[in-house]
C-alpha cells in the first residue's frame, strides 16, 4: 500500500480530528491532499509527532487526535511508547506508516527492514489497542474501529518506501503554528 492511498482513505475523518504530523513525506502527502488548520506539521523535529499528540491528547480530552507517525520516527523515540501506554488517553491514535526506511532523508533502511516489529514494541510496552493494516481497506477499517472504540490506539500500517513527488508545502512553518493555535484556541472557546 502507498502511503498516499491511507491518507486518502481517511481524509474525510481528519476534518474532525487534531492532526500531527511528522516531518518529510507523510507531512508532503497529507498536505498535497488539501491543508486544514487542524493539521500541524511536525518539520524539523523527528520522533517527536507522538509526544505532541500526548500532550494535546491530554489537554483536550473531548477531541479526538490522530497522530501520523513513521518508522524512523518512531524508532528515534522510542520511549514514547511507554509513555502513551502508562497515560492511554482514549482520544489518542498514534498511527505509524512503517516503509523500512528512512525514505525523507535518503532511504536508509531502519530496523524494521531486519526484524524490528513495532507492533509487538506497542503490545510489550502496554498500548492498550494495537492494530496493523497491509491495505487501504484495512487500513480504513482499522482507523474507524479505533475512532470509535474511543481507546488509546496504536496502528501500524505496512507501507510502500516511496517518496512524495516534493517535499515542499506552500505553507510557512511559522503560519502553520499560529494557525494551529488560532485552531486550538476556537476548540477551547466553543467547550
């Protein structure tokens, strides 16, 4: 499965929802399919997407926050895991597209690519709803069921190692984070 087919899969359930990216292609591709002011890129800043999405997952406990994970991403942080699983707040996804590689900073293998399962590292570290998905129709299938199971949820979706047709988004990264929190702020005045 192509990483941009699971995006489109679930672009309709993200208008509803606190996104947060990571940087390089999944930020590219979510971005090629229409900005949303809910939507924060994560550039700059690998293995740090799961631990922002805690804290919003924390602090706004009505909302619903999907968090786009990576493989490399992920692997860099990898005591993010444990922390998701010892606070579980059940409007959190954490979904990681796990392609083996490194594929936005030159397609260095990671250590899925020789064993490494970060479904199983879910499971271990006390996730309390670990799911994968190989399809875009598993992939669907498994974000509405998280959705609606309203458990903190970590979902790895095998994909492709391809690379987005640019990296570059139209959008200044400093624009983007005012806009988030303009975004946050109306959340926190309509509660």
């Amino acid at each position: 499965m192509l990483r941009a087919e699971a995006l489109r899969e679930i672009y309709s359930e993200l208008e509803r929802c606190v996104v947060v990216t990571i940087m390089g292609a999944v930020a590219a591709e979510l971005y090629s399919l229409g900005h949303r002011p809910n939507f924060f890129y994560m550039e700059h800043s690998m293995g740090l997407a799961s631990s922002l999405g805690l804290g919003l997952a924390l602090s706004l406990p009505e909302q619903q926050v999907i968090v786009l994970d990576g493989d490399g991403s992920l692997l860099m942080n990898l005591g993010s895991l444990t922390t998701l699983a010892r606070y579980r707040p059940p409007n959190l996804l954490h979904i990681v597209f796990d392609n083996s590689s490194l594929v936005s900073v030159g397609g260095f293998p990671t250590a899925t690519a020789s064993g490494t399962n970060l479904a199983e590292m879910a499971r271990a570290a006390g996730v309390p709803l670990v799911m994968q998905a190989e399809t875009p129709a598993q992939f669907r299938t498994a974000v509405t069921q998280a959705l609606g199971r309203r458990v903190m949820t970590t979902l790895v979706a095998r994909v492709e190692a391809s690379s987005p047709p640019s990296y570059r988004l139209d959008l200044d990264l400093l624009e983007n984070r005012f806009q988030f929190k303009r975004y946050l702020d109306s959340l926190r005045r309509s509660s």
